[in-house]
C-alpha cells in the first residue's frame, strides 16, 4: 500500500474553527492508482433481542407471518415477515440451523451476550465472556483508522451479566460501552482541538456551516469525481445534521414507571422512527469517511424496556418483549412478524443507501464491500437455537448471495421449537442437530482478511456461504 495515498485519503479531513470532518478516499490526492487492499472491507451486526415468530404449519398464520422464507435454496419465497427485502433480494442471503452450542440451553432473556462470542457464559452463576466476533476484525482494522470501532444500542452503556445492552466485548472478555445518543456519535466523527470549537458547534448547530470555507477551498483541488464525492457525502452529513435534534428528543424522553402499554410519550412515534433511521444514517457516514470499518448495534435488551418497546409503540403495538409472549392471543402472530417486518425494513433501508454509493475507491458501491448482519440469538419464544440471521453484502469479499441457507439435519422445514408461547420451551431435548454459528464466523474473518481457522473454540469454516 502506498504510504502517501494511505497518509492523505484516510487521514485528511476538512478544518476550520477548531472542527475538523473526517473525508472519503479521494483518487485526487493518491500517488498513483489504488492498490487492491485500499478498498476498505467493512463489518455490520444488528441484533435485535426477543426473537422472531414461528408459528406452526398447521397455524394459518405459517403462510404470512413465519419469519423464515417458504421454499428451497434458490426458490425461496418471503413471507410478509421479510417481503420488504424483496427488492434487495439478489443480496441478501438467510441462514437457518445456526447455534451456540454453548446457549442452546439458556434462556433467551440471558443470551445476547454470547451472540458474537459464544462464549459458555451458562444461565447463571460465575461470568467470563470472551472477545466478540466485532472486535476480533476491529483490532486488525483498527490499524487503518481513526475509530477501530462503533460500538451502538438503543439502551446504551453495557447492562449488566447476561443482560448485555453492547454487543461488544474486548479480548479480556469485558463489555465495551454502546453509545446511544445520535449528537454524541455524530461529535465523535468531528475533532474540536480548539477551546471554543465545543461552544462554537453548539451554537452553529452545524459543522458544515464553520467548515464552508475550506471546503470550496478542497473542491478546488480535487477531480470532478472526488467532487461528486465530496457533494454526496457533505449532504449525508446535513441531511444527518437535520435529523439530530428530534432524534435526541425521543431518547431523552423519560420513561415513566407505568405499564409502557398505557405509555403516551412526549416524544412522538415518528422521532422514535427517526431515531432508528439516524442512527443507522451514523454508521452509514462513518463507513463512508472511513472513520471505522466495525460496528455493532443492539436494538434493546434482552427482557428489557425502554426504548426498545419504544421502537415497537411507534409502529402501533405494544411493549416488544410482551409481542412474543402474546402470540397465541388474536393476530398474536401478525402483530410478532409486524414489528420483526418493521426491523428488517430498516436494515434493508440501511442496505439500500450503502448500495446506491459508489465505492470512492471505485471497486463496485459500497455493499459490495461490505459484510452486514442482522440476527438474534433466539428463535420463538426465547429459544436459544436456529438463530434467524440475515446477511447483505460482500460480494467483492465473496460471499455469495440470493441463498436460503439450511444447515444441520431434522429443520429442513424450520418448524424445530416453531409454536412455543411458555417458557416450557426453552429447556426441551434438542431434537434437531445444528452447527456452531462459530463457523460462520470463521468464515466471515477469512473473507475480511484474517489468516484464521477458529472462533470461540471452533474450528472449519461454513461450505456455500
């Protein structure tokens, strides 16, 4: 890798008055063409806590509300759960008969924690986690820039032993604080160096407004595609900047101790949406600036409220966490796949917009490279095996794409704990066999860069992906 392309495209960034923006790779300020390893490879994961319905196929709400798609390998079809993926079907990929050997006997409420470590942290008693799948990829790709990573949750900070609010944890095993409020992730992407920069951005309200100067300055200087860059990105940075100050009302919103069915916010439904976009819109510039190439961010807690139920009341149904125990009760499965149709349409949103940019090292868009997760370490009803995750992306990191992936032997048809609405469930024989979700991501810390052949106590990588 040239010293003076990497030195300028992933350190450069636009100053004035104390505030400095990171910028995208520029072609104008490299010393020659890229070389093939300057095209960042990027990581997403999404959790979100509580599950997904899985209604029996004698129920007849398997046609509509089942998460998991109808069909085979290539001829899947979505249900109503996942249909709005659908224009985005030829990259995305859904995988099914994937566990944490080490969780399939804990309770959902207890296992958020282990989804990227898999770490035998057991339902009760002593504690160790291990380091998190993010975190692995971090310390490689930390080198190249100025955050390693973006560490994310509606609910913040870390929570507390089998009740993890961050889905990070370091090589010690210990929880990395997920930041939850948009201004402050969105100041995290800026350097004030100057004593009064702080006060001076909270009075402009805008970055971009002490930054005009330098730059009309830079585009000056630069090539008529790293124009067009620089335009893209500066106006997802405004339209971010606009979005800001309703999203941080709805998370400073107090929750009263009250049934959250009952709940009437001050913060209306529709800043709870924009919080969700914005904070997905965060991770979108930082992976633009090249600010970070990992991120992680967990939609609620586990058997927790707040803003998490939250995110369900602002798409016109109760708290989440009691959706899933609700689901025998009328529309009790439409309304657990409405709200699981609510969270993959966000993350498609996401998808999209990454999609739709050109890489600005000019190797495919953004997508191509890539890699994004959304997934929960639960099925139905709170039990800990046949993980339904979805990935998007990487296909100049070669993963492939427009697959139904059923791994393991007995789930051809996912109906394994599909039906269960007690608690009776979680603790039942594993009737079914299934294969480590370590493999996985083995095979995602190949496609990423790193010489390995083991997660979490595993080893072997997953054929097809």
């Amino acid at each position: 890798m040239n010293i003076k392309s990497e030195s300028l495209s992933r350190r450069t960034f636009l100053r004035g008055t104390g505030v400095a923006l990171a910028l995208p790779w520029f072609e104008t300020f490299a010393a020659g063409a890229p070389s093939s390893d300057e095209t960042p490879k990027r990581f997403l994961s999404v959790y979100h806590p509580d599950g997904v319905g899985l209604p029996l196929k004698s129920d007849p709400a398997w046609k509509d509300w089942c998460w998991f798609p109808r069909g085979g390998e290539k001829d899947f079809e979505l249900t109503k759960v996942l249909d709005v993926l659908q224009p985005l079907r030829n990259d995305i990929t859904i995988y099914s008969g994937l566990s944490h050997p080490a969780a399939r006997q804990v309770h959902g409420h207890s296992n958020a924690d282990q989804y990227l470590t898999g770490a035998p942290i057991g339902g009760s008693g002593p504690y160790q986690n291990s380091i998190s799948l993010d975190q692995v990829y971090a310390e490689y790709a930390g080198d190249f820039t100025r955050h390693s990573s973006l560490v994310m949750s509606t609910n913040g900070g870390v929570g507390g032993p089998r009740g993890a609010q961050t889905q990070s944890f370091n090589r010690e095993g210990r929880p990395i604080p997920a930041m939850n409020k948009p201004k402050e992730i969105f100041d995290m992407l800026f350097v004030t160096s100057g004593k009064d920069a702080a006060a001076r951005l909270a009075r402009s309200k805008s970055a971009l407004d002490l930054l005009t100067e330098h730059t009309r300055s830079l585009a000056r200087d630069l090539s008529s595609k790293d124009q067009e860059t620089l335009k893209q990105y500066l106006d997802a940075v405004r339209d971010t900047e606009l979005k800001l100050a309703k999203a941080q009302k709805w998370i400073d919103t107090p929750i009263p101790k009250v049934d959250t069915r009952n709940l009437h916010l001050n913060a209306e439904p529709k800043e709870a949406k924009l919080y969700f976009q914005t904070m997905y819109e965060l991770i979108y510039l930082a992976f633009l600036s090249d600010s970070t190439r990992v991120a992680t961010f967990q939609l609620g807690r586990e058997n927790g409220e707040g803003p998490h139920d939250l995110l369900s009341l602002a798409v016109g149904l109760g708290a989440a966490h009691g959706l899933t125990h609700e689901v025998k009760k009328p529309n009790g499965w439409k309304n657990l796949g409405t709200y699981n149709r609510y969270q993959a349409a966000e993350f498609g949103r996401f998808v999209q917009r990454l999609k739709d940019t050109q890489e600005p090292t000019g190797k495919g868009n953004m997508l191509d490279n890539t890699f994004a997760m959304h997934g929960s370490a639960s099925s139905s009803f709170h039990l800990s095996r046949n993980y339904p995750i979805i990935s998007a992306g990487g296909k100049n990191l070669g993963f492939t794409t427009t697959v139904d992936l059923k791994f393991g032997k007995g789930n051809e048809d996912n109906q394994a704990g599909a039906g269960i609405d007690t608690d009776a469930g979680w603790h039942g024989k594993v009737e079914v066999e299934e294969l480590p979700l370590a493999k996985l991501f083995v095979t995602v810390l190949q496609r990423l860069g790193i010489k390995t052949n083991s997660f979490g106590g595993y080893t072997g990588s997953l054929s097809r992906v």
